[in-house]
C-alpha cells in the first residue's frame, strides 16, 4: 500500500511526459528561432549638423533602410568623442565615423569596419592675403570646426607642430561652408578644415563648390610627409592643381597637405549581418577610384590600429556573400546564423533519426502513439486512486475524463470507418 501514492505520482508523470516533451521541443525552437533573427535597429553618432560625418552618417542610414534596417542619428558638437560612447557599454550608440586614432583604452570594446576616406585637411587664406606659408599664421584670426570636433582637433594639432597658436578672440568656428565664406568676406584671415576630398557625391559633400571661388588660395604644409610619424591617423597627400577650377587653376599649383583617415567604428558586438550591410554600402559608396583612392584601396582596415571586423575585410576581398545575394537580408541572416550557431545540433538531430531508422528502433512519434493506450490506463488508475482517497471526483479529473471520452468516441469512430473499408475489401476480394 506504500507503493500507491508513488505509482500515483508516476502515473500522472507518465502521462502528462509527451505534452512535456512537445513543449520543450516548441520552445527550444522558438528559441532557435528568435535567436536567429537580424538586428534591424543601429544607432549611429555623429558630428554637428550638416558636417562631414553627419552627411555620411545619413546617406549610410538611406542605404542600410532599403534593406529594411532603422538607423537613429545622434549628433554632437565634439565628434572628438564620439569613439568614447561607441566604446562606453551602458551607452546606447551602437557606432559612428572617427576621423582620428582610438585610444587604446577602448580597443577592447571596439572593432572597426573600415576607412573609407581620406578627407584632406584644407588650410585657406584669401586671395589678396599677405599670408604665404603656415608658419607666418601665429597670432592672426583663424576659423575652425566646432571645438571638440575631430576636424579641429587635426588643425591644432597641425598648428601646435608648427608652434602657432591664437587668441581665443580671434578663432570663430562653424562648419566647413561657414569657414570658407569667413576667409572669403575678412571675417578670418585664415581657415582650416576637414571636408571630403574632391569628387566624391554632392550627397555626401559639396564642398568642392565653395572652393571653386577665386577670392581663395590655398597654402601647403610643407612637412606633410613627416607628420604621420607624429599623427597617425594623418596621411601625406596632394591637392593637385586646377582639382577645383581648371583655368585658371584654382589651386595654381599643387598644394601638400595631410589628410584624415574617416573610419567607422562599432561595438564589438555588433551583429554580423549588420556588418554584412554596412561594408557592403562603403566598397559601392566609396570603392570607386578617384585621385585619392587610385588603386581603390579603399574600403580598408589597413590605416588606423584597431582591430578589425572579419565580416568587413571577407566583403572587401569577395564581395557581399551568397546567402545575401540571393535571399533577402531577414533571410540570409536567419540562414546563416541557423548555419552558424545551431548546425552541430541541426546534424546530432539528423544522425540520431538515421540510426533510428537503420535500427529499426521506433521513432519518438512513434513511442508517443504506441504508448497511448498504457498511459491512458495509468491516467485512469491514477484518477480512480485520488477519487478512492478523497471519497469524490474532482472537478479536473471530470474534466479530463470528459476529455478522454471525447477523444476515445472519436477514435472509435475513425477506427470503425476503417474497420469497414477493410470489410469491403475483403469481401469484394473474396467475391471475385
């Protein structure tokens, strides 16, 4: 009599086992499932409105959106900073564009998509200025980037390796647009930016048009090939002459400045297809072969000293993969991550059903079914052990005897049907 209440425990266990299973099954698969779907929400951080990364930052966010990713810029004065909310893990900034080393600190949680540009630094004075070469420009009026910016953080540090410096008084700052018209109306004797190189889309940037006025002229850096030993991130290049007018030229001669590698930064957690996508959009944004990027080394993970996103360097080399030529981006993502993340069980599931089947063992659908009629008879012993000790049925046992008739009438029925099928035919077999 001691054994009741456990073969009662192990009867109501028994049956209730295949609901179990099937229910774990559907839930580890829903698992699969909802792990498996792309990330379709980024945030990107960006400078000041209407700058350089902010336009970049946007025509980005129109590419990712034709394959139905959101992108929410966040904009801010001192782009210098914006490599410290990518890295900061509480932050909601998920990556954006630098134009200058990260620091080390943050390599950790950091990794890089590439360079896609070397914006040029452009050092300007009016066309009637004294002014002849940088080292003359201590103490004048100068119009930068917003303070902060990642672009006025290479022209003073190109200032200091000259020992210039200015009174506050006389630095105004705005962005590259607002300086150019400053040097052009005297406002400034001297301007220095970052802005896209020539020839790049009116999308991205339009500078080219500003400085095509004749009112400018540009003065070189002389030392522009020693100043990557002291800045990395800045690279020696030349602003060839007539690039912004042809005749006359307009710069007259060929003018040595440095320019700023434009890379795109991201949490190192950020999701492979999202990768996929980004660096897909910077080889057809900025693949392309210009003056500055002759022998289309651009995209590239080659200029600052970060670690890499394998994703971005396989796209640069290959192209955009199969899986996302061929399926859409919700698609490819489900396939590859399930491919990826879930194939060592996808192929135990595959070869424990190919030993079943060679050994002739019954399949789990199989147990289930073979199994009903014993696990019925537990049920029904176990309701009848509960009925006996509490002197009344209860309400879930009526219930589920309900339920268990309904299903046995309807079992029956469906027996009875094919009872006489076979009847028929065994007749019509023995009349002929």
């Amino acid at each position: 009599m001691l054994l009741t209440p456990l073969k009662h425990q192990f009867g109501r266990l028994i049956f209730c086992l295949p609901l179990l299973l099937v229910s774990l099954l559907c839930l580890s698969v829903f698992a699969i499932i909802q792990s498996s779907l792309p990330q379709t929400q980024i945030t990107l951080e960006a400078g000041p409105e209407g700058g350089l990364f902010d336009a970049m930052s946007r025509k980005l966010a129109e590419d990712l959106k034709m394959h139905g990713i959101d992108v929410t810029i966040v904009n801010r004065t001192d782009s210098l900073n914006i490599v410290n909310d990518i890295a900061d893990k509480k932050s909601s900034v998920d990556g954006g564009f630098i134009g200058s080393d990260a620091p080390e600190a943050d390599g950790e949680h950091l990794g890089q998509v590439g360079t896609v540009m070397l914006a040029p630094v452009y050092l300007i004075v009016h066309r009637d200025s004294d002014l002849e070469e940088i080292a003359n420009l201590h103490g004048h009026s100068v119009s930068l980037n917003p303070l902060g910016s990642a672009p006025w953080y290479a022209c003073t540090n190109i200032f200091a390796a000259y020992g210039l410096s200015f009174a506050e008084e006389k630095i105004m700052y705005g962005n590259s647009s607002s300086i150019i018209q400053d040097v052009i109306n005297g406002k400034s004797e001297v301007g220095c930016f970052v802005d896209a190189s020539p020839g790049k889309r009116d999308d991205v940037s339009s500078i080219a048009d500003d400085l095509s006025n004749e009112n400018l002229r540009f003065l070189s850096i002389p030392q522009s090939q020693a100043m990557q030993v002291h800045q990395k991130f800045l690279s020696p290049t030349v602003i060839p002459s007539g690039t912004f007018k042809i005749f006359p030229p307009l710069p007259e001669t060929d003018i040595a400045t440095v320019a700023s590698s434009i890379t795109f930064v991201a949490k190192k957690n950020l999701s492979r297809e999202l990768i996929t996508m980004i660096s897909y959009s910077f080889t057809q944004e900025y693949g392309g072969s210009t003056f500055w990027n002759q022998n289309e080394q651009l995209p590239s993970t080659n200029f600052i000293a970060l670690d890499p996103f394998e994703r971005a360097n396989d796209v640069y080399a290959d192209g955009l993969p199969w899986v996302y030529q061929r399926f859409s981006l919700h698609v490819a993502s489900f396939l590859e991550r399930l491919a990826d993340d879930y194939s060592v069980i996808v192929v135990f599931l595959f070869a424990l059903l190919s030993i079943v089947s060679t050994f002739g063992l019954p399949t789990p659908y199989e147990l289930i079914i073979n199994t009903r009629p014993w696990r019925v008879r537990m049920l029904l012993k176990s309701i009848d052990y509960r009925t006996q000790r509490s002197g009344q049925i209860s309400n879930r046992d009526s219930k589920s005897l309900n339920r268990l008739e309904k299903w046995l009438n309807k079992e029956s029925v469906k027996i009875e049907d094919v009872a006489q099928q076979v009847r028929q035919l065994q007749d019509k077999a023995m009349s002929q």
